[in-house]
C-alpha cells in the first residue's frame, strides 16, 4: 500500500473514460478512496484494461468488468503483481445506480479485500444498497449510463457471462 500512497500523491487525475464495445463511459474517481482510485489510475496508465471485458452482467444489478479469459489478460496480471486492496467502504458513498465500486477477490477473503483489477457499475435503477459497507465504492459515472443500460441488457448464460463478448477496448485518463 505504500507504493499506493506515494503514487497518489504524483498522480492526481481524476476522470476516465471507458471505450467499450456498445460506446463510451466517464467515470469520476474519488478523492477519498486513495488507493482505489490510484490504482484504476495505475492500470490504466499501464494499459492493463485494453481489450478486457464486462464479462458478468446480472441485468437490474450490476455490469462487472476488468477481466477476460484470454490468456495476455493473464500475462499482463502476472506482469503488474498479485496484490489485494483494502476494504474502504466507510466514506459515506452508497451503492446507488451509477457509481463503480470494487468486488472482492475470488480467493478465501474473510476482509473481503477488493481485487485490484476488477471492477462494477451499478446498473439498477434504485441501487444496490445491500451491498453498502461491504465494497469499496470509488467512483461514478459522469456520462454513458445508456451505455451501461445496454450493457446490462445483453443476454447471458447461467454464469451470468454474455454469451457474445462485451469488450473494453481501452481505458484512458481525460481532463
């Protein structure tokens, strides 16, 4: 975490934008969550989230992306690091539609650490507010929530993955 706080300290940008498949999501980044959003920052600058996927999409819930089964996805994680964030979620922030927060690792997570290269956007128009405290919110979308809105409304197989890829094509930092 100390590479995270010296990091946030030299990179302060704030805003991206998400190039997907179906069009384009801005996203602002909060200030109070640090680590989390320097490390979307972080990614981003590194290109890690080019040609990655909203690869789960729970229609009325939530769009999760930042992963893919391809195996360069793989390669780039294993390039970047094998690391955890910490859990942030007592800022105040809600799980209401439109905000990007941080899902827990898939790994044995009692602490519920957040995977640093995976993230959601709430799609459901009252929230998600059950999942409020447990999950790092450090975001919002500024602009594209018609695009997640399509996002959300391809068709999936029972594993909740679409059955026709929704790429992220890139990730890019913008004023």
């Amino acid at each position: 975490m100390e590479f995270f706080l010296q990091y946030e300290k030299k990179n302060k940008e704030n805003k991206v934008r998400i190039t997907t498949s179906f069009g384009i999501i801005d996203i602002l980044l909060f200030n109070e969550t640090k680590f989390h959003r320097a490390n979307f920052i972080f990614l981003t600058k590194q290109g890690y989230f080019t040609n990655t996927q909203f690869y789960r999409v729970v229609k009325n819930f939530i769009i999760q992306g930042g992963s893919s089964d391809d195996p360069e996805i793989g390669k780039r994680r294993y390039n970047i690091g094998k690391y955890l964030l910490p859990t942030d979620a007592k800022r105040g922030f809600k799980h209401d539609r439109g905000v990007i927060s941080m899902p827990s690792s898939d790994i044995e997570n009692p602490y519920k650490l957040a995977s640093p290269y995976e993230f959601f956007i709430v799609q459901a128009a009252h929230g998600a507010h059950h999942l409020d405290g447990d999950y790092t919110i450090f975001g919002k979308v500024i602009r594209g929530m018609d695009v997640v809105d399509k996002i959300s409304n391809v068709e999936t197989d029972n594993a909740e993955w679409p059955l026709h890829n929704v790429y992220i094509e890139k990730v890019e930092i913008i004023n």
